[in-house]
C-alpha cells in the first residue's frame, strides 16, 4: 500500500515542480569562447552563454531546473532473507543463507533553483525511488529422517516437510528533500579568462522518508500456514554539507568532469510495525516498537557534463548514497539448528541501507 501511496505523492511532487532533477551536482559558469558559434538572442548577446546553471558577469538572475533519470541498486548490510538447511546421512552437513538480491530499478531526482548572483544559487529538490525483490525456498526429502532440504525465515517461520515452501518480498521506498544554498569558487583560469577548474559548496537541510517492508509467505501442508508482515518507517531531518570539484577539458570547454561529495545527520522516528497471521486458525498477532533514531548519511558522485546549449547540458555518471541503521530488520538466529526445531527470530536488528547505480540529467536555465 505504501509503495502505491509513494508513487502517487511523487507524482503530486513532480507535477507541483514540473520539473526533476539533481541535489547535489552543481554545473559552473563558464564564458563564451570564439570557437563556438552559437545563435544569441539580443538578451543573450549582453549577456554571454553559460554552462546552464550560473549566469555570466553581467546577467540578471536566472531560474533554473532539470531532471534526473536515476537507474540505482538498493542493498543491506545485513540481507538475509532466509536460510537452506541441508542433511544428508542423517546429519545438518549445510546451512547456507539465501540473501535479497535486489535488481537497478527506476528513479527520479529533480530541483528547482534561482541565481541570486552569477555564483550563489538558492534550490529545493526532491528524489524518489522504490525497489522490490524476492526469495523463495521450497523443502524436499525427508529432513527430519536426515536426507533432505529445508528452509527457515524470520518469526518462526519453517518448511520442513517435503513441499513446504517459504517465499519472502522485501520493498525500500525511498524519499528525500533539499533545501540549500551552493556558492561557486573558480580556482583556476585559462589566459582568455574561461574557467579551467572551479567548486562549489553548498549548505542547507535535508528530510527523508522512507520504509523498509517485508512480506514472508509459509507454505505447510502438515504443520501452521504462516503470512508475516514487517513495515519500519523512518522520518526525519538534519543539517546538509556537499562540495564538487568540476575539470573543464577540450579548447571550447564544452565537456568537463566532476565529483561531488555530501555528509547529513538526520534525526527522527521510527517505527516498526509486525504482523504474523495464522491461516487456519485464524489467528492475528501484532507487534509494534519504535522511538528516535539518528542516521548518518552520505552520498558521492563521480560524472561527465556537455553543454549542449548555451543554456542546456547533459550529464551521466555513477553515484552512490548511503544510510546507516535504515537496512532490512529481521535477523534469523540459528542457534540450535536440528531436525524437527530449525530456529527462531530475533525482530528489529538495525543495518545499513545503501543505492548504488546510474545517473542521467538536463539542466536548463532562464
């Protein structure tokens, strides 16, 4: 349900903004070089092209938007979703743990911003991604004879009789918005005056919103049918530093390199809400715990930039972002582990959250 309501909020978001794209990168101002030749309005003319996001010396500011087509793989730190319990002569000779895997998925990131000068830039931007996998396990053999396979997941959930099966989904949404003001330093230029190398930093605060969900289904045709449910959600907010370092390269300086680097605390509350249900008995049980949690974050940004426009660029690249204490929740304990008593679970373990993957962005401004 939450990852339907997700998608409905990011579509509000986007259609409120109109536009998507990145938090963290910051494209220079460079100036005009005789060697492009470009149309210019009258506008234009008094005021030179630049690299989309800054004006040059003498224009008035400028607002600017652009989006983010973001392509990123969500892991844990701690991922397993179930484990394969293998006897064979009549001894456990195997226990091997089966991890969620999750696939690149689908995403986007998008701000808005207006240039108070040609290098200070006010912007607000928001990013939105949701991921989901599955792991599945079904018993063969004879396990509790002592030949055989079987599987154990989260809140005592087993399949040990043959044709008993475990399937357990994981989904992570993921929401973040910024707030920030970036200033543009140039540190070094070419003799005709153009930006050779420059940085920028940028200040501001950022809120999250995210959830971690689990469903665990449990076959048995002997024993309880179980269907356990897991929702941790996380809101909160904290203080935002990032920093870029930009390389222009070629004689007309229409491509350049960039890495950007950005740390956040948030702080805020949790809650972990669990449901077991027992098919034929009909019988619900709930657990919920909760409280404040502080979660380090922090993100890095390695890509490449061509101005296509005297307005417009294009960027690619690969990030990642990472979050500590946000990961999947449930630890199995295998303490004990024999023929007839597989194991138990033990509820709210925190681990890491992290995306890696692909970044494709237009910036354009006016």
């Amino acid at each position: 349900m939450r990852a339907t309501l997700h998608h409905s909020t990011a579509a509000v978001g986007l259609a409120v903004l109109c536009f998507v794209a990145i938090a963290l990168a910051l494209p220079a101002a460079s100036v005009a070089n005789d060697e492009i030749t470009t149309l210019m309005t009258p506008e234009d003319e008094a005021c030179p092209p630049a690299t989309g996001t800054l004006p040059a010396a003498d224009c008035p500011p400028r607002f600017v938007f652009g989006a983010d087509y973001l392509l990123l793989r969500p892991s844990f730190s701690n991922s397993t979703a179930m484990y394969r319990a293998t006897a064979v002569g009549g001894q456990s000779i195997a226990l091997t743990p089966l991890n969620y895997d999750f696939g690149y998925a689908s995403g986007v990131r998008g701000f808005i911003g207006y240039n108070f000068s040609e290098d200070t830039l006010a912007r607000f931007s928001y990013l939105g991604i949701d991921a989901a996998t599955s792991v599945a396990g079904t018993a063969t053999g004879n396990y509790v004879g002592g030949n055989g396979t079987a599987y154990v997941g989260p809140f005592y959930t087993e399949a040990i009789p043959a044709t008993a099966s475990i399937t357990s989904t994981a989904n992570v949404s993921l929401d973040l918005y910024d707030l920030e003001l970036a200033r543009r330093f140039e540190i070094d230029a070419e003799t005709d005056g153009a930006a050779r190398w420059d940085t920028a930093g940028s200040a501001g605060i950022r809120f999250m919103d995210s959830a971690v969900s689990t469903t665990v289904d449990n076959y048995c045709p002997q024993c309880p049918n179980y269907l356990v449910t897991t929702n941790r959600i996380f809101q909160g907010v904290g203080p935002r530093l990032a920093i870029q370092g930009r390389r222009y390269l070629g004689p007309a300086r229409r491509w350049s390199a960039f890495a950007t680097g950005g740390a956040a605390l948030l702080v805020g509350s949790f809650s972990n809400d669990d449901t077991r249900f027992t098919k034929v008995a009909n019988l619900l049980e709930t657990q919920s715990t909760g409280g404040t949690l502080v979660v380090p974050n922090f993100d890095i940004a390695l890509g490449t930039s061509w101005q296509w426009g005297p307005r417009t660029s294009i960027s690619a690249g690969w990030m990642l972002m990472f979050f500590g204490n946000l990961g999947y929740s449930e630890t199995i304990d295998t303490n004990g582990i024999n023929p007839g008593a597989v194991a138990t679970s033990v509820p709210l373990t925190n681990s890491s959250l992290a995306y890696d993957g692909a970044f494709f962005r237009l910036t354009h401004s006016y």
